[in-house]
C-alpha cells in the first residue's frame, strides 16, 4: 500500500473510527484501526464486535493494500503532525512508514487477516431518510433510554416506521419520549427494530448536523446507517450495530389522553425556576409544581439546606392543582423541548402527565409524577 | 443584616471565596462563607486554615450584621437566580433569607461566632508590586515546584527580594524555573519566604489578568497578597496563607554559566517536533535531540510502537552535541517561554541545561539531561 492523503481528511477519519475502539484485552486486534484502498478512496475501518464504522477519504492512491495499526495512537499521532499531505506507505513486518514535510516516522502495526470481518449488507432492504431529520429526532430522545439491563428491550431505542412516518421512541418506565418524522417516500411494508443506546448515540455523534441522506439497511439482526452527501455517489461513512432481540412495550397505551389541567408556560423560565429549586430538593429530588389560575408556583423544601418558592405566569386550562417531580424528569424533557413556549398536560395527581413543545406536534415527552406519601 | 447587592457581583466573590472551601468532615464550619458587612461593603471569608481569601463588593446596607451559610450551596444557587438586585436579610435560628424577583428563598446557616478568625496583618511590613508582573511571573515558575513533601521546602515556591528585583523560583530536582521581576521601588532590607504552591496557584487564578497593585504583607510565618484597583482605597481581594519553614536550596550554583553548544530555535516548530516524538519514547519517556551544524534533529524509538524522527533548521554555535531528555521536562519548559524564539544552552552531554525566551533577560528554565545507560 502506498498513498498520499492530506492530514486534514486523515484526521479527521481516524478522529470519528477511534470513538468505539477501546482497551480491548481479550481480543487486543480490535485496538486497531484497519485502512485500506478502494478504488480512489482511503477506507479506515473500526469494530468493537457490537459497533462497527466505515469512513472513506479521497485519496491519491499509488499502489494497493491494506494495513493495521493501533487506532489512538495512530490518531493521536496524526493530529500532531503539520496540516499537510501525508505520504502513507506499507513495510515489511506489518510496519507502517508515515512521512509529512520533515517528519519521518515508522508504527508498528498488526497482520490485517486478523481483523474481523465487517458484515456485508449488500441485500439487505433500506429506507431513505433526510440525515438532519433523522439526527434532530434522535436527538431529542436518545438520552432517556433505560440505563438498566433488567428489561434490555427498553435499554434501547425503538425505530417504528408506518408508511410515511418514522417514529422515534425511548423510556425508561418513569418517563417516556416520542419524536415522529414524516418522510418523502412510505414504506412498502411497516418494520421496526431496537437498536441500543450507545451505537445510537454513535449515529448522533458522528452525523449529527451533516447535509445529505441517511440509508437505513436492515437485517434481521443487525442494522447499517449509511450516510452519503448529496450528488455524492460514494457514502462517507458506514455505521453497524447489532439489534435488540424482543418487543418494544406497547407504549402508545400509556399515553394520556384526558386531562384535568393544561398550562402553557415560558419553557426558559419554567426551566430556570426548576433548577434553582432542585438545589432545595433534597435526597428525594422532589419539586412540587401548583398550577393556579394565572400563575404557577415551584416549590422545594429541605429540612437540613432550607426552601424554595418562585412563580411564572402561565395560561392554565382546567382545574388548579398541586402535583410533585422528580426534578430531573421535568429538566430532561424541558431541555429536549427547542420551542419558546411549552404546553404542560396534567392528566390526574398521579396520573402520566405530558411536556409538548407549542406548534410541534411531532414530540411529547410522557412523565411520571411521585406518588404523595 | 439586611443588605441589598447585584447578582454578578455576589456571584464574582461567592465563585471566589469557594475555590479554597472543600467537603471538611472533622471541622464543618470550614464548608462555609462568612457573609458580613464592613462600612458600605459586603464582604465575603472561606479558609481551610492553610490559606484564607477576603473579597468585598459594593452594596446597599440597611442594616449591618454577618451570617455563615455553605459556601458551594449558596454559590450554585445564587448563580441560577435571574441578573437582577438580590435581597440578603438574617433570619432566626441562622437562616439566610434571600429574594430576587419572583424567587424567594431560605438558607439554614451556622452560628457566625464559630467560623475561624482570620490573621491580621495590620502592623505587617508590605511590598508594593505591580499585579500584572507579578502573575505573568508565577505563571512561568509555579508549576515547576516538587510534588513531593520528603523535602517540603522545595514543594513551595520562593520568592526572594533584594534591592529593586523580586525573584520567584521553583524546583523539583530535576529542572529549575526562575523569573526576575523589576520593581519600582527598592526594598528597605532584603527578604524571602517559600509560599506553599497550592496558594500560590490560588493567587494567580484569583488575581491573574487584574489591573492594579498588589501589596505582599510579610510575618515571620505567614504571607498576605492584598490586591487593590487603582484609584480605589479599599482593597479588593486578600489572600492569606502559611509559609513554609526551612532554607531554600542555594539554586543559583547550579545553574550553569559555561556552554558547549548554543543554538537558536524556533519555539513553536520545536514544541511540536517533541510532542510528535513524545508518543515515541515509550516507558522512559527519552527522546534525542542532536544538534548539528545547520540543524536540529529530534529523535524517539521503542520497539513496541516504532519510531519518529524530524528536524528543524537552527542557529548553532559550538560543537555538534547529541543529548537526552524526558520529553516531559522540555515540554514545560518550552510552554513557558511567550518568545518565538528559544535558546537552548548545553554545557555538555550530562550537565544542566538552560532554555531561554530570545530578547527576555529576565526567565530562564534549567533542565537535566538523561544520562546515559
């Protein structure tokens, strides 16, 4: 292998691969980063066995091949060196020769038949998505998948598509998080998968704000994010994860849909008033929210650090009500939440109640109040 | 005491004072902030008994009086109240009562008699110098100092004052940084002390980029540096500390005075080619520089990860020589010097080293070779 690459491309291949490669004792090959011609392109390759990603950069490419060296340290080392082309050229005993102006450097890498195959989605059937769409949506619910392994179904994110819509889901039992997106084309046939947390966060991380098309390739197993610009034949990356066996709970069901009191309220005070307050909250990280007739209260007590007491003016619908949080629950969907003014559904005292952004009907965040003692 | 202050400004001095309070279990007191006033002040106190600081902002006193409530808690939660006037009044049974805008809140406190009294330095003989010299001069020296206690009185830093130049100084054994400040006026007698390095980092954090004078009040064993802005007769901020007991090493004999080889290097270039070979250099941390005629070349092997070399045009005078560092001490070194030239001082192939900022006569870093297996 031998060929020239500017370090700017480089660097940044090796910055995204590198993000799923760990200290991997067991199988010490999976430390590597595998790069390799393909036609006028240099492909850079990770796994960590759950996870795989594909990156290609234009390259000049002078002669075929394919090496493999330790992914950080490679990245780390390309980072320092000067924002110039890059001359990458194979040596005898898995040696990799790198030379940039006046650096001239030698990295002892592995024999690449050992690093594992990434599997081939060739076949599989795909749906196209506007990549920003796609980022934005799971943005806004990736974080509220349940951290616990008890119910390995809810740990992941649920993908749903039904005709022309995709819906995005993530619960963790006390609060649950929606986001639907309308595509150009339906689907010929309804399909939904789980795909765990952390590879979708890896699509977020890796895509997120980029112009183009995300093609979702599905397997009964596994899934592939491919991400290709727009008048670009050749995707840029290649995101593979495997799948969550099992059924997503039929969630719909727990959404409310009566409610005794609707608010609508400032989403930037309301969430400033909540944070002071959680500071008063104590070990039970309980807020009590009371919605009167123009106006809210947030309150917090502790015994050991003092109270807290702030009001916002709110449009209230329906009866007045005292209902306390969990603060955090309340914090996340108030984050998740872009709108200037944010429509709060009380459905009942310990009823599910729901944050809506006003004029996006393509979100609701579904939470638990705590039950009074 | 009911007092009337801006957010920002009990914010500025609460973010302050906090920096010295951490979690002390055997002496809980020390969590908190004396909040008092002093003449049309508010003045805010943290010490942990090594080092104190005082810090006061203008405010409006309706009645005077002092309170102790925890120095992190009221910091986070004044800094999530809106930007607007905040009401500060004492309440029974210690507690803070605090309103801004819709916000209205309670603090339980402490008994202000049993937080620790601070030393006075009224009759103390002081130094007047100005701020910014000083810490752009412990900025260069106050990393370089042991960290290790088994000779505690080179885990301090030193600062010595003869006629009208203040020398601060550092060490670890193993490289020496020394910055020469001129001062307006000459001392009445010659003086030193070894500061303990964690206030003197507190000095430079806290008054670090601030206009104005600092006076350094001196005890037998104990320092002040209190800072004012010009044209103001209250001081700002006073940080007060413990020195540390023992005799400076006599470090002026070691710093070498004769050279083999000098050569002048570009700063920035030079950084970054020992960076680069850094990742090189393995368990020892050895990289190789080699001067040449019209050249520098620096050099880093280890069998498990392979090796680097690159070169840098230099101004050389004297033998060619060829030396070893840790890469870690010539890192710090060049971090230090602001010039974008650096000379580098051999006096042979195992004796001390000096790097100087080119065109500053006034710092000079002194680093020792590895020697030879």
């Amino acid at each position: 292998m031998k060929i020239e690459v500017l370090k700017e491309n480089l660097k940044n291949g090796l910055n995204i691969v590198e993000k799923i490669v760990g200290k991997n004792l067991s199988l010490p090959i999976l430390d590597n980063v595998l790069i390799y011609t393909e036609d006028n392109f240099l492909g850079m390759s990770s796994t960590n066995l759950e996870t795989a990603i594909k990156i290609w950069t234009l390259a000049k490419i002078t002669k075929k091949g394919k090496v493999v060296v330790p992914a950080k340290f490679l990245s780390s080392f390309v980072s320092s060196l000067p924002n110039e082309k890059i001359l990458l050229e194979e040596k005898n005993n898995n040696k990799l020769y790198i030379e940039c102006k006046s650096y001239k450097n030698e990295i002892q890498g592995f024999n690449s038949e050992d690093f594992p195959l990434i599997p081939d989605f060739k076949d599989a059937e795909f749906i196209e998505i506007d990549n920003k769409k796609l980022c934005q949506g799971l943005e806004q619910v990736v974080d509220i998948a349940s951290l616990s392994q008890s119910r390995p179904e809810i740990s992941g994110i649920y993908f749903s598509f039904i005709k022309n819509a995709l819906k995005i889901v993530a619960t963790d039992s006390f609060r649950l998080a929606e986001k639907k997106i309308l595509m150009d084309k339906s689907v010929e046939r309804n399909i939904s998968f789980i795909l765990p947390q952390k590879p979708a966060k890896e699509v977020l991380n890796i895509l997120q704000d980029k112009e183009g098309i995300t093609k979702i390739y599905i397997l009964p197993n596994q899934v592939m994010f491919e991400f290709s610009m727009k008048d670009f034949s050749h995707p840029q990356v290649q995101i593979i994860s495997r799948l969550i066996e099992g059924e997503y709970p039929n969630y719909e069901e727990i959404i409310p849909t009566k409610f005794k009191t609707q608010i609508i309220l400032k989403r930037d005070e309301f969430l400033n008033q909540i944070k002071t307050a959680s500071l008063f909250s104590g070990k039970l990280s309980e807020i009590k929210i009371t919605a009167k007739n123009k106006e809210v209260e947030v309150f917090a007590q502790d015994s050991e650090i003092g109270q807290s007491q702030s009001s916002i003016s709110s449009k209230t619908e329906g009866e007045e009500i005292e209902i306390s949080f969990n603060y955090k629950f309340l914090i996340d969907g108030l984050l998740k939440i872009k709108s200037s003014e944010v429509l709060f559904q009380i459905s009942r005292e310990e009823g599910a109640c729901i944050l809506k952004p006003v004029g996006d009907t393509g979100y609701l965040y579904v939470v638990m109040p705590i039950k009074s003692a």
